[in-house]
C-alpha cells in the first residue's frame, strides 16, 4: 500500500462523520462554529431590543440580559473566532498550503474536533439548566462570578468553567498538530519564506494559543476550586446576603492577570490569521506580489512576542500598581508600530496593482478600513489618563467590535468567498454576495460609529437599562433606537449568506479548479474539490514563493508555486524590503 | 537553520529545490510541544502561588511539626518510585536502540509499575492527609498542593493509560524504538516537573518572598 493509499477513506462514517481527513475536520469545525455564532448573533439582537426598546420585552429582564450578553461575547471570541479561525481555516488550508497529504497527527486532529464539540455541548447545556447560563460578563471576574445574586452561580458557571477547560484542550490538541504539521510536513521546497502569509498568521496565532490557552485554564480549575471545594485562591473575605462566607484572603486581582494574560493574546489568536488571510486576498485579487514579505512576517512574529506583554492594559482602573501601567501602556503604544506597518504594506500591495473587486476584495478591503478605524481608538484606550473616563463606556464597546468583532468577521467572510470553490467546486453567488457585503460592511459601520459617541457622553456599557442617570440626554435613546435597528437588519442580513452557502453547493456556477488564477498549492490540486490525500500519486513540489503575479516576460499573470523554473525575465516586480 | 537565518530569507529571489524536505520526527516534535504547553501551564499555577503567597493568610506546609508536609517521607518515596520508573524507561530505551526488545519489554513493563505505584502513593497520601483533617480549603496553601499533586497525577494517569495501550499490544507500538524514546522523554518530564513541584511545595516562606521580590511581585 503506498503513501496515497493509505489516505483513502473507507465507509461513510469514516469519510464524513469518524474522518480523519482535514478537509472534512475543517468543515466540521466550521459548521458548528458558525452555528453557535449563529446563536450568540440571536442574543445580540436579543439584547439590542432591550437597549433600543427598554421595557418593550417582557421576557428580558436584567437577569437574562447579563446572560445574553456574557454568552454572547465568550461564544463569539472563543467558540465561534478562534475556533473558525484556527480548526477552520487552520485545518483546510494549512496541509493544502505547505504540500502535505494531511495533518501530521490525524487520529489527533479528529478527536480534537470531537472534543470541541463536546465543549460546545456543554455551553450549551447551560441554557438548559436550573437558573440559567452564567450572567457574570465575559470575563468571568470573582467574586461575583460565584456569588449568588449574579444569574447561574449555581449551574451556569461551573458549566462554563468546565466547558472553558474541554475547549482548551481540544485546541491544544488542534494546536499541536498544525504547528508540527508546518514545521515538519512541507512540501520539497517550501521552505518557511515561501509559505503563504494564511499560513505564516495561523501557525504564529496556534502557538500564541498553545502558550496563552494555559493561562485560562490556570483561572478556570482555580475558580472550579473556588465555587465548589470552597477554596479561597480568588475569592476574599466577603458579605454574601448579608452572610459572612467561608472564603478569606483570596485575591480577585490575580484571577484578572490570568484571565488577561490569556485574554490579549487572544485577540491576536484571531487577529493575526485575519492579517494573513488579507494579504493573500489582497495580493491575488490585485495581481501584485505582497509588499514587503519578510516584513509582513517579521510583524507576525514581533505582535506575536509583544502580545505577551501587554495584557494589563485592560486592567487600568482594576487598582494596581500604577507604574504597572506606565509599562503597559508603553508596551500597548510599541505594538502598533508592526501592526501599522501591516496595513501600510496592504494599502502598497494595492497601488498600481490591478485591481479586481471581487467578494473576496471587497471584504479585505473593508477589513483595512475597520481594522485601521478600530485600531486608531486602541490608542487612545492603550493611554492610561485617555482610557480612565473611556473605560466601562460604550467607546470600548465600540472600539474591540470594531477591531476584534467586525474586522476578522469580514476577513471570515472574505476567506470563505475565496476558499468556497475550492472546498466545494462551486462559486457562491455574486447577487447574494454583494448584498451581504454591503448590508454587512454599512451596517456594521451604522452599528459601532455611533457607539463611539455614546462613550464619549459617559454613555456605561454593560446595563440593562438607563433610567433616570442625569448625565446622559434623552437624545443618547434616539440613537440607540437607531443602533439596534441597524443591528437587526445586519443580522437578517446574514441570514443571505447562509443561503447562499447551501443554494451555491447545489445550484453554484461551476469553479474550475483555480478561478482566482492564484499562485498558491491549494489551487494547484488534481481534483476539486481536493479528494483525500490531496495530491494524488505525487506530492508537489515547490519551486517558488506565493507571490509570483504580474511577473514580466510571462503571458499569464500568475505563476504557480508548483511551476517548475526560475524566472527568465527577471525577478518579479516590485518594491523589495 | 537559525529562526534568524530563516527570517533573512528572500523568497522572491530564485533558489535551487533542495532535495530534502522538512520532514523529521513528527512524533518527537510533537511530543517537545506539548510538554512546552505542559511546562507553561505549570509555570502559570507557580505564578499563581507566588503571587497568593503574597499575602498575609498564607501558611506554609512544612515548616513546624503539625504542618502538613512536615514529615515527608511518604512523598520521599513515591518520588523513589517516579525516579524508578524513569530509570527503567532509560533502559528500555537504550535496549530498543540495540534492538533488544526482550529487555526493552521487560523495562517497559517495570516503568509502568513504578508510575503506577507513584500514583497510588500520591493517593494514600492524599487519603493520609484528610484523616489528619488537612482538607482542601483548609489554607491556600493546602489547596494549591491538593490542585498541583492531583494535576501531576492527571499527566502521569494519561500516559500511563498509553504504555496500558501499548503494553496489551494495541497498535503493536512497542516494537517501534521511537515510540519507547517518546514515552521515556514523557517520563523523565514528569520525573523533573515532579521534583520542581515538590521543592516548590515545601520550600519555606522566605523562599517565596525572595523568588516574588525578585519577579517584582513582592
């Protein structure tokens, strides 16, 4: 039996549901990922009736409000981003992208999923339970997280804690199989400089999750310990109706440094394959080869590294030391310097390129946009004296939706428009799509534009309701009405885009196997969709970088990885760094 | 190649197709990951311990008699039985390099035996310490100690249930000198981790001022 062989599935369970295939995996990953954000995108909507509408609903009281509004946001960042981000994209592409038949550790991959979706499970489960899921906010913080008074302490909380640790789990399983599969299964003569930046972005966020995922874990066992063996890691000497507690001396300040020294990391878990997964859309839909690749890797890495220590920037006003935040604020200011010079580089890839506005393009595009929109208000937050009236305001909720909500959901999107072809030998439709993209990039801007204001009036994020608070003007309610209307309508939207996934699988225009005419392996297969094993008898070999468009000397304007050759007209066009 | 060299690379420019390609051992690399998740993970709870060891209801475990941990011959001997067991995986190791499986089995075997009586150790310990009346929440202390021993034990309990695996054949794995390599790396992991542990867990409380000083959490 040769090596292809042996990647041939057998029955119908092992190929679609027990599979060991990363193609299939990545589908199932994805699937249930956008279903849950399906899920958490209904409790937005949930929640924006009540803030548009105040009174209106009966059923959302302020109870089922802070449960909306904590599931809504651990769901959206950790079940439905990372997840998508990492089992996703990480899973389909990374193999197809470096030359390998599979991930390195199949069996593993497989029960990584099986095991995220158990985590979902119990999230989930949670809904289901006496008194609700947790209303503790998403982060979870002691010693109101365990506390009676706060919705689900009694069942809620566990579950999310113990769901929390079976995620962690299934990611590092994930997480060690992507890492190894990129450092040790590429194909002959892919070497690290000529992966993709898709896989450059998900291989360093995979090892900002094997190194920050801990972290959460560390918290989430302690406050298990805490709520139900009565242990006093986080939990103080305190009052609970009016009863003096068993717990003593605990400190809540250091569950906050666990929970942010694994929460900042995350946004770059889903930022930086966002940042790869753009360049490579920006660059075949502009025909251009990237600008500044070594630099474009480069600033992976050092966000990557600077993630690490800039965490306590959201712990300004939490009471520590406060040359704590001198440093942070420090370390906060020097990250954006890479991530600057990332969007830098994308705006240069566009000049004088030739560009298609494609699904794929419109939706990178309208990520720079955001992303640098989102970005310029993380400065004025990164400044301790900027951030201390802004914090606990509606300016942050504004900004984090605009950076970590909004931008890697267009990027989401704009991949999916791109890779759909591929995975399923179809184009979605273009009619369907635009209306999404449209309804998606204006509505989401008429959604958080307006929230900035709100933050800057004193407007406070989290309440259920702002009755009688003098400081903010009746007219802060008409604009409310207009968020969660615009809100709404986004979220219809989206339904568009479900349709037109499952119409396009069935009725899509054929896709050929390479429709973007891009350079890349994944495009370079023998079958489309690819089947298992990927490359039939013989594995590619790659004799060039991802970026060869637009090469003088060349009829066609792309050049594949896998074209035997050396360029006869010259090295590529472009500015070199 | 250094990350550094890496880095330098200029893709664009023409470059033979070397014939080699990236593969190596995928086993041990996976393998060094995870204990480097593993080793983060723990380094994450010492944080935690120094950082609660700050405060002013901290009691330590085996300073005076009557302390939990003041006698500690009991985890002197499971440590007896990890360090044991390592050792037989070092001989099974270096007997499947020599193609001396009929050893490499037997050391195996005896590897698993000495973690399996480590475990149990642990657990008699555990089970010592509640009839003494040192519960869970009794102190902060007592509680990072009943978290980080029954964590430990979680790591030695899994690979212990894949050398229960390999040892009753499944997958036919013993024969694969690799395979013994990668459990014997596992072992000696757990072997280190166990003896940082233990000095971390009964080190005096100057110990832990000094470390936290030194990290700034003082």
């Amino acid at each position: 039996m040769n090596e292809h062989d042996q990647h041939q599935p057998g029955s119908f369970f092992t190929r679609y549901i027990w599979s060991q295939d990363h193609k299939v995996i990545a589908i199932q990953y994805s699937i249930t990922a956008i279903f849950v954000g399906l899920i958490a995108l209904g409790l937005s909507a949930l929640m924006r009736l009540q803030l548009g509408f105040p009174g209106t609903f009966d059923f959302i009281d302020a109870s089922s409000y802070y449960q909306y509004v904590t599931m809504h946001g651990m769901i959206m960042v950790i079940y439905l981003l990372t997840a998508l981000f990492l089992g996703g994209f990480g899973n389909y592409l990374i193999p197809l992208m470096v030359g390998a038949r599979d991930m390195v550790f199949p069996y593993v991959n497989m029960l990584s999923y099986w095991v995220y979706l158990l985590a979902v499970i119990v999230l989930l489960a949670s809904f289901f339970v006496p008194g609700g899921p947790t209303g503790a906010g998403w982060t979870l913080y002691p010693p109101q997280a365990i506390l009676q008074g706060t919705p689900g302490a009694d069942w809620g909380i566990v579950l999310m804690l113990i769901s929390l640790a079976i995620f962690i789990v299934a990611a590092t399983m994930g997480g060690l199989n992507y890492v190894t599969t990129v450092l040790q299964a590429r194909a002959r003569g892919m070497t690290m400089m000529r992966m993709p930046l898709t896989v450059w972005g998900i291989f360093m966020a995979t090892i900002l999750a094997l190194l920050a995922f801990p972290a959460l874990f560390v918290s989430a066992i302690m406050m298990l310990f805490d709520k139900l063996a009565g242990t006093s890691f986080f939990m103080p000497a305190i009052l609970s109706m009016g009863q003096p507690l068993d717990h003593e001396g605990g400190s809540p300040i250091l569950f906050q440094h666990l929970f942010w020294f694994f929460g900042h990391p995350e946004v770059y878990i889903v930022a930086l394959p966002a940042f790869g997964i753009v360049s490579d859309l920006i660059s075949t839909h502009a025909r251009k080869n990237i600008f500044g690749y070594r630099m474009m890797v480069w600033a992976i890495v050092i966000i990557g590294v600077l993630s690490f220590v800039v965490w306590a920037h959201h712990m300004y006003v939490s009471g520590m030391n406060p040359y704590f935040g001198y440093f942070f604020a420090t370390t906060t200011l020097i990250i954006a310097v890479p991530t600057a010079i990332k969007v830098y580089n994308w705006v240069l890839t566009l000049w004088r390129g030739n560009i298609h506005l494609t699904l794929p393009m419109l939706f990178a595009l309208a990520f720079v946009a955001t992303f640098t929109v989102g970005g310029l208000t993380g400065l004025f937050l990164g400044n301790v004296v900027v951030d201390l009236p802004l914090s606990d305001t509606y300016f942050v909720v504004a900004h984090f939706h605009m950076v970590m909500g909004v931008s890697p959901i267009l990027v989401i999107f704009g991949g999916i428009y791109h890779w759909y072809p591929k995975i399923t030998g179809r184009m979605l439709n273009e009619r369907l799509g635009q209306w999404h993209f449209w309804g998606t990039f204006l509505g989401t801007y008429a959604i958080y534009f307006p929230m900035h204001y709100l933050g800057v009036l004193g407007v406070p994020r989290r309440y259920y309701a702002f009755e009688n608070y003098d400081f903010i003007p009746e007219s802060a309610q008409a604009l409310n009405v207009f968020i969660t209307v615009a809100a709404i309508l986004v979220a219809l939207i989206q339904l568009l885009f479900i349709f037109n996934l499952v119409w396009s699988l069935f009725r899509g225009r054929e896709a050929g196997s390479n429709p973007w005419q891009a350079t890349t392996l994944e495009w370079q297969t023998e079958t489309t969709p690819p089947g298992h094993g990927n490359w039939g008898r013989e594995l590619p070999v790659c004799y060039r970088w991802a970026y060869d468009y637009s090469v003088p000397g060349y009829e066609q304007d792309f050049l594949p990885q896998n074209m035997p050759g050396t360029h006869s007209a010259g090295e590529p066009a472009g500015v070199r760094v | 190649m250094s990350l550094l060299q890496v880095l330098r690379e200029k893709p664009w420019q023409a470059q033979a197709v070397s014939a080699s390609t990236s593969g190596g051992n995928v086993g041990r690399t996976g393998l060094k990951i995870l204990l480097g998740v593993i080793s983060v993970l723990f380094l994450l709870f010492f944080v935690a311990f120094l950082m609660r060891s700050q405060y002013p209801d901290w009691q330590p475990l085996a300073e005076e008699p009557g302390q939990p941990l003041y006698n500690k011959s009991a985890l002197w001997l499971n440590t007896i039985y990890l360090g044991v067991a390592s050792l037989m995986f070092q001989w099974a190791s270096r007997s499947a390099g020599r193609s001396n499986w009929r050893t490499a089995r037997v050391g195996m075997l005896l590897g698993g035996l000495f973690a399996a009586a480590f475990v149990g150790g642990q657990w008699m310990f555990w089970q010592e310490l509640q009839s003494q009346g040192f519960l869970v929440n009794d102190s902060p202390a007592l509680s990072f100690f009943y978290l980080l021993t029954g964590l430990h034990a979680v790591h030695v309990l899994a690979g212990l249930l894949v050398w229960l695996l390999s040892m009753l054949g499944l997958a036919g794995r013993l024969h694969r000198t690799d395979f013994v390599r990668l459990c014997t790396l596992y072992w000696h992991f757990l072997l280190l981790l166990w003896l940082v542990l233990f000095g971390f867990l009964v080190s005096k409380p100057e110990t832990y001022d000094a470390i936290a000083a030194f990290c700034g959490l003082g």
